[in-house]
C-alpha cells in the first residue's frame, strides 16, 4: 500500500489518458458533432487552438498519421511531450526508491 502513495497523481492522470485516448475508436473529421467542454466551440466560434488534440492523439494512437495531423497539428508534439513527462515520472520514482533503499540500508 505504501507504494501507492509514492505513486504521482500526474503520472496517473497521464496514463490513464493515453490509455483511454488509444482505446476510443478513431472519427474522421468533421464527420461526427460531439459533445465538448470547450468554451468557444459551445459558443458556436469553429476555431479553438485545443480543439482536436484528444482526436489527433487518437489517430496516432492508431497509427493514422495524415488524420491525426486533419485534426489538430500539435497532436504530434502533444503525445511526444506526454510520454517524456510519463518518462521523467517514472525515473523520479526510480530514483526515489534508490535514495529510500540506500538510506534505509545506511541506518540499519
């Protein structure tokens, strides 16, 4: 249970984000309204600099490089900024667990 709590919130959220993103199906654009949180897409304005990424995250997520890039041009940066950050999480655990093993070895 201890190693639950070690665990980051951010680390989650992340993986559990790709995972969700890589195992919805894949829309073409334009051809299904959804629903969205966004702001100015609720304000029927078209243009929103966010708008997309998700699908776009998920076309990669499915190898679908020419759709990804139809919905969002930051797609692909998007999910190469994720997985570095879920990479930097992981070896800060790691990292973490190596300082708390040679403290816990040093005053036993």
């Amino acid at each position: 249970m201890k190693m639950l709590h070690r665990i980051p919130v951010e680390l989650i959220f992340w993986i559990t984000a790709l995972v969700l993103l890589a195992i919805a199906e894949p829309i073409q654009h334009g051809h299904i309204h959804h629903f969205t949180l966004c702001p100015l897409a609720n304000m029927g304005i078209e243009w929103c600099p966010g708008c997309g990424i998700g699908r776009a995250i998920t076309q990669l997520l499915h190898g679908n490089v020419r759709e990804s890039l139809a919905h969002h041009w930051f797609g692909i940066p998007a999910l190469l900024i994720i997985g570095h950050r879920i990479i930097e999480l992981v070896n800060r655990i790691i990292d973490n667990n190596r300082k708390l093993k040679y403290k816990e070895e040093r005053y036993v």
